[in-house]
C-alpha cells in the first residue's frame, strides 16, 4: 500500500509536458484512464473532440428498441472535469468504488455520463465550479461566455409578499405538470451525442473565469468493470480524442508557464561555474588535477547544455503547442550524456579513484557495469515518457519502470561510499594507522552527507512542494530540484578542488606510509622519525636515536645514503619487532 502510494505521489509530479492532444485507444477495459492534467489561469481554455466512440454489443444493442437499452442496472460509461485532486486521491483510496458513480460526494467536478437511450452525455454539476458554461466550440464566444450583469442595474430586495406569491406559483406549477421534470437545457443539463455506424461522437469547449481557475484533470471512467462480473467479462470500448488545453498566454500549464526562463537561467548559472571550474583548474598546479577533475567540468558545461535545450524545447511547446523535434532530440541525448556522467562521476569520487588510488576494483568495475547501463535504461524511459500521452497503456508500464531504475540507480551509487566508509571503519582499528584512516572517514561521511541531501532534496521534497504550493506555482519544485543540483556541483568541486592544502590530497599523500607495510609508531626506536618531502629529497631527523648521527648531521648526507640508512633502520625495527615476539628463553 505504501508503495502504491508513492507511486501515486510521483505519478502527480510527472513531467509529461502540456500540449495538444491526441489519443485512439482500442479495446481498452481499463477502469480509469487520466487523460490530461492541466493548470487553468483566468482566460484558459479546454476543448474536447471525441469520436469513434464504440461499445460492445452487450451494452448497446443496435436491434434493440431505444427505450429498452437502458444500462442504469449494468454500469455507467463517463468522463469527470474536476478540480484539485479529490478524485485522483478517491481512485488510489477506493479501488473498488467508481467515482464517476459517487456524484454526491463534495467534490468540485462536472460527471458526463453516456445516456445511450436518448443519445445524450448527461452533465451533473457538483462544487463551486457548477456554473461552467459548456459550449459547441470556442468560435462562437457568446455562447462560451458568461452573461454581462449590468452594474447600473438594481434589484428590489424580495419582500414577503414576493417571497410568498413565487411559492404559490411553484406550487400551481408543480400541481399542473405533477411529477413531470423540467426540460433538459442543451449544454448545460446535457451535450447531444453523434449516433453514427455504431459509433458516438460528441463535442464541447469551456473557457474558465477568474472563480474557475485551477488545476483541473480530466478523467475517463468505465463502471460497469466494478461490477463483480465485470472482473471476468470486461467491458472494453473504443475511442479516439482530441484535446486542446491552453491559457490565454501560453499552451503550457499555469504552474509550468515560468519554465522556459527558469531553465535558461540556470543554464546560464551552471555555465559560469562551469568557468570558473575551469579556470580553477588551469590555475592549480598539475600534479593535483586529476582525471576526475576534468570529468567533474565536461558534467558541469553537459548539465548547462541539457538545461538550455530543455528550456528551449519548453518555449516551443508554450508558443505551438507541440515540441519541435531538433530541440527535443539534442535534449535527450544531452540528458543521456549528463545522468551517465553524473552517476559515474559520484561513483570515482566514492571509490576514491584518482584521488586516494590510481585503480579500481573488481566491485567498483562491477558496479559501473550496472548502473551505466541502468542509468541509460532509465533515460531511455523518460524519453518514451515525454512522448506518451496520459491515457497510454505504455505510459504507467514506463512510468513505473522509470521510477523503479532511478531509485534503484540512487541506491547504487550510495554503495561504494558506504563500501569506504565499513573499510575504513575496519581499518581505524588496526595499530599505526588510526590517526590516518579516521581523518578519511570523516571526510568521507561528509561526502556521503552530501549524496543523501542530494538524493533526498531532488526526489522527496521535490513531491512535497508539490502538494503545498498554489497550481500555478509548480514551477518552483523544478526551482528546488535545479538550484540543489548547482548546490550539491558547487560543493563538491569546493571539497574536491585541486589545491595541496586541500585535506583529501593530503590523505593521498600519506597514504605512502599505509602501503609501505610497516609502523612508523610500533617501536619505540622510531618515536622521533618522520619523514618530510622536498623537491624529491628525504630528510630524516636523528637527534634522538641513540647511537645515530646527531645535529644536523644527517643533512650531508647524499641521497643514496639518505635511502640506505633509512632502510637499515627498518630492518632494525623489524629484526626488534620479530625478537619480541619470541619467547623469552629464544630471545638473545
């Protein structure tokens, strides 16, 4: 249940970009299809084309009289436009209960339901949207619009004998006509179906006030499949339709209308830290810059390209409607490129390649053979994404499948942080090499700090946003994400930056003393010995050993001594180690 409803949180915050319509689904037996979720800002429009609608013979039987086919015993086929997210949370909650059937619940919804006895799509107002007008089509606007009250104009306040004088001409009317209903009104009680070839056609478009602004999704609903015989007989239609959302500004949706800029300025902010990384590196010193570095910069400026041409694809859609396909397939291959370095640049950084050691291990090339590929999979899944409709089949399979890789490709490259981190919480314990491997590991708890926040910024709080800011207002989740990213670049090139004072380049430097295989602490002979690097030469300080050349002696020396002495000192040290060891009865 919990991941059904995480799956529905991320289902909400898709990014399936706003545009035209089109969609043809044959045989489909599906219980609830989204068709279109869409933020409407005052002036916005909906129009909806729906044809080639087809049910099977054992609802509608063409041989049938008309007054004989009615389905009110078998089910309810319909579509719901409705604000907020009341019936989106009533499908994930209550899988069993149709909610086209629940038209008293307080929801703000208009319920269309196919009357297939009088060719009629019934409409059932609910909420504080019920005074939507419904017309044919946007060209005639007078129809589309509400009727102008004249502000000059005053009304008497009813007195009891008006008050009095309606209620007894209800009651004549009421005793006249008996228990006869009013006449249905066309497009506002009901929009008049097509009949053709089996076939039903119908047709309406709603231009929203400033009262009716929102986030509205359209639904598809099936309830005769809720029936219990419905889960071994299903009842599966046909249809094609055609939708047209659009804000008098834009074609994109009130919370993504912000996008174009927000992207294209922070294109423009990555490629000023992509220069000063650069220019960063090209200032340090060459024996600190490594493979990773120039790595971390080819990131940097493929994040920017990625961001600019995602920002231009989205101001193409916000100016037709539709994605122009150049900006749409530099985009792809430009997001490809950036997870692939992106995930395999955190895993060099987490296994310590370049900067603590020149290799990798069999688990490290491992884990590379896995997540790239994942990493590929799961590009590959937003792209199909991107150009699916809502009311797809594939849709939800590559959703899932999308979100299934990313958590999993998160996931991994947390592994070889956590794989230094158990190592080196191993190795903190061994003698001689304490002080060394508990520098390490702070630093890299820090860096795996850092990754959590990361992972937990772009993909947890991204969904919270969401479900707390206005409608028109979605864009800042996008902000979040995006601002994080630069965030978590910028530090990571800070703590990773190219310079001898930095603390993880001086690990590496020491770490000579961890692979040379002996303590320089474990005897007492060598309390006073360090070793210092200049210009390739070595300096060992002997003023305290006794027996040894004293002062400043130790300085004449020329190298090759310098090596020689400093190796018999070790083999001093280890002919005492082993002679300690021994039982003292051995011992000379």
């Amino acid at each position: 249940m919990k991941t059904h409803f995480f799956l529905f949180l991320l289902l909400l915050a898709a990014f399936a970009q706003s545009k035209i319509h089109n969609l043809s689904l044959r045989g489909d037996s599906r219980r609830n299809i989204r068709l279109t979720t869409f933020g409407y800002n005052e002036g916005g429009t909906f129009e909806l084309l729906l044809t080639n609608f087809t049910v099977p013979q054992e609802v509608v039987n063409p041989n049938v009289a008309l007054e004989q086919r009615g389905t009110d015993k078998i089910g309810s086929i319909g579509f719901t436009l409705s604000r907020g997210r009341a019936i989106l949370e009533g499908i994930r909650s209550n899988p069993h209960v149709c909610q086209m059937d629940q038209k008293d619940q307080a929801v703000d919804a208009l319920f269309f339901t196919f009357d297939f006895t009088t060719n009629q799509l019934i409409v059932k107002r609910r909420g504080l949207i019920k005074d939507i007008i419904l017309c044919p089509d946007l060209s005639d606007e007078s129809r589309c619009l509400p009727p102008i009250e004249d502000p000059d104009a005053t009304t008497a306040p009813p007195t009891s004998l008006t008050t009095a004088a309606a209620s007894l001409l209800d009651k004549a009317k009421n005793f006249i006509l008996g228990d006869k209903k009013p006449a249905l009104v066309e497009y506002v009680d009901y929009v008049p179906l097509t009949y053709t070839d089996n076939q039903y056609a119908t047709k309406f478009a709603v231009r929203f006030t400033n009262k009716q602004r929102g986030l509205y999704n359209f639904i598809y609903h099936n309830c005769f499949n809720y029936h219990a015989v419905g889960y071994s007989n299903r009842v599966a239609v046909d249809f094609t339709v055609a939708i047209v959302e659009k804000n008098s500004e834009s074609y994109l949706s009130a919370g993504d209308i912000a996008k174009p800029q927000l992207y294209l300025y922070v294109s423009f902010m990555f490629i000023i830290a992509g220069f000063v990384w650069s220019y960063t590196l090209i200032k340090s010193e060459a024996e600190f810059v490594y493979k990773t570095h120039r790595l971390m910069t080819v990131l940097v400026f493929i994040k920017a390209l990625s961001l600019f041409f995602h920002g231009m694809n989205y101001y193409f859609v916000a100016l037709y409607g539709h994605q122009q396909e150049i900006w749409a397939v530099v985009f792809y291959i430009t997001h490809l490129l950036k997870g692939a370095l992106l995930f395999g640049t955190i895993i060099f950084i987490g296994t310590g390649y370049a900067f603590f050691k020149n290799f990798l291990t069999d688990r490290d090339r491992r884990l590379f053979m896995v997540v790239v590929p994942l990493q590929v999979l799961d590009n590959i899944a937003m792209v199909i994404i991107e150009e699916s409709e809502f009311g797809e089949l594939r849709y939800q399979f590559w959703f899932e499948i999308f979100i299934f890789l990313d958590l999993l490709c998160c996931l991994a490259i947390i592994l070889p942080v956590i794989w230094s981190v158990r190592h080196l919480e191993e190795g903190a314990k061994s003698d001689g090499k304490a002080a060394f491997n508990l520098e390490k590991l702070k630093l890299f708890r820090h860096f795996y700090t850092i990754i959590i926040a990361y992972i937990y910024l772009t993909r947890i709080i991204k969904l919270f946003v969401e479900m707390v800011i206005p409608f028109n207002y979605i864009w800042m989740s996008e902000a979040v994400v995006e601002l994080s990213t630069l965030f978590f670049f910028v530090l990571a090139g800070y703590k990773f930056r190219p310079e001898k004072r930095n603390p993880y380049f001086k690990l590496s430097q020491d770490s000579d003393d961890e692979e040379a295989g002996i303590a320089l602490t474990t005897n007492g002979l060598f309390e006073n010995v360090s070793r210092v690097n200049r210009g390739g030469q070595t300096a060992v300080d002997l003023s305290d050993i006794p027996g040894a050349i004293g002062g400043n002696q130790g300085a004449d020396l020329s190298d090759d001594e310098h090596d020689a002495l400093l190796e018999s000192l070790r083999r001093t040290a280890a002919a005492d180690v082993e002679r300690q060891q021994l039982p003292k009865s051995v011992q000379l």
